[in-house]
C-alpha cells in the first residue's frame, strides 16, 4: 500500500498557523466568558448592591436619538438606580462622537426622562473605551465597586476588565435580540477580548 505523501515544510507550518492563530485569539475569550458568568445576569434584582452603575455608551444618531442598543443600556442602569441596588450612574462614552451631541449627555437626558435626579448622574465623556470606562470609574468616579450595564455579547468583557481594574463587577444585561448588529457584536468579542487582555498586560493608561 502506498504511504501518502507528507506535506513539505513550508505547506506543514502554514497549516500549523492557519490552526493555531485562531485558536490562540479564541482561547482568551473562552476564558473571560467562564470567569465571568457567575458575575452576569438578566435580573436587576439578583445583583448585589454596588455604588455605581456603569453604563457604556453606544451610538447616538445624528438628529440626536440613542440607538437601541444605547437606549437598552440606560434603561438597565436606571431600573437598577430605582430599585435601590447602585447610588449612581456613570454615563460612560465618548463625549466628541460623530452626532455631535455626545454620548454620555443623550445618556442623561434618557435616564432623566425616566425618572433618575439630576444628581445621581455623572458623564464621563473619555470613556472611549471599555477600558478606559472601567478604569476611569474607579480613579475620577470614586467607585469601589459597579453594576455593569450593556449588551449580553459585551458583558463577559466589560466585567472582566472592571475586575481587572480592582473594582468588584457585576453586570446585568439587556434580552439577547437575535439581530445583525447582535451577530457582529459576538464575533466582534473574539478579537476585542484579546485586545482587553494586552491593554491589562501593558497597564495602557486610559483616556484622560
């Protein structure tokens, strides 16, 4: 019986690559998920009581109006604000984006009009990143701990890089749409997580 012929060495490396490099991208995100989940729910009154909720910015319209995916998160963060489980809410997203309204500042108006005070919101409007939001809650926030509110596919990251930051981190997450924008946000989370866990390596300085 005739052996089949092995690979040359060139064509076996690239094989070995084209295995490999999606593994080694993947494999920090398997981790994040699993050492999230017991941080992570659906029901505001599971959390426990932290100082503040963190809600991450999304995109705002040009005539002004939070997409749906921003619109979800406020309303995470305000019924965690009215049932009693945070003191606050920071409204973290970037405050030059291209609405020209600023993320943070349609955050407010929207919680406002759902019935949180005016004092129980702070903007930070240089949380560009999950990073930097998370970062910047605990050195210009003062919180020592938060309730993370956004999208079920960014949670695991958003948690983990809070944690990251010495902050204890909880997250609540809006109903999973089975969306387009929902899809991409999943596969999008693959390399994003690799790139959170360079920027804790490196110690990257947050925006300020």
């Amino acid at each position: 019986m005739r052996r089949p012929e092995r690979l040359p060495s060139r064509y076996r490396w690239l094989v070995a690559a084209v295995v490999a490099i999606p593994t080694l991208v993947a494999a920090p995100w398997g981790d994040v998920r699993l050492a999230t989940a017991s941080s992570i729910y659906t029901d505001v009154e599971d959390v426990d009581h932290a100082d503040a909720a963190l809600v991450l910015g999304a995109r705002v319209y040009t005539d002004g109006r939070p997409s749906r995916f921003l619109r979800e998160r406020v309303e995470v963060g305000v019924a965690l604000y009215l049932a009693g489980k945070v003191d606050y809410l920071i409204m973290s997203g970037d405050g030059d984006d291209s609405s020209g309204f600023g993320e943070p500042t349609v955050m407010r108006q929207v919680a406002e009009e759902m019935g949180v005070p005016p004092e129980a919101i702070v903007e930070d409007p240089l949380g560009v990143d999950t990073y930097s939001s998370c970062v910047r809650a605990r050195d210009e926030f003062g919180a020592d701990s938060v309730v993370v509110a956004t999208q079920e596919f960014h949670l695991p990251r958003a948690v983990w890089l809070c944690d990251q930051a010495g902050l204890a981190a909880q997250g609540v997450h809006p109903p999973a749409r089975p969306t387009s924008s929902t899809a991409k946000g999943n596969v999008r989370e693959v390399a994003a997580v690799a790139k959170a866990v360079i920027d804790v390596l490196r110690g990257r300085t947050p925006a300020s």
